[in-house]
C-alpha cells in the first residue's frame, strides 16, 4: 500500500503481509507520516 501525504511532498510505502499484525506504535507512526487520523488510516485497510 502506497499513500500520499495529503499536505506535502512524499509518500509512505507500507508492506502488507497476511497473518502480521501492526503493532500500536508501529500504526501511529505510519498515520503521523501520511498525515492521517488513526480513523482515517484504518479505514484504508
């Protein structure tokens, strides 16, 4: 999954792997650098 940060330049790339669960903090970070709310990113998923 590719996503654009909504308020600048970048992108954040993140490897999905079936079975793998992301890790709270993990989830946070990949939502701060995206410029995303929690909400917004796990409706992505």
């Amino acid at each position: 999954m590719i996503l654009k940060h909504r308020e600048g330049p970048g992108r954040v790339t993140l490897a999905m792997h079936p079975g793998r669960i992301l890790l709270p903090k993990t989830l946070k970070r990949i939502s701060e650098q995206a410029g995303l709310s929690i909400e917004e990113f796990t409706e992505l998923l």
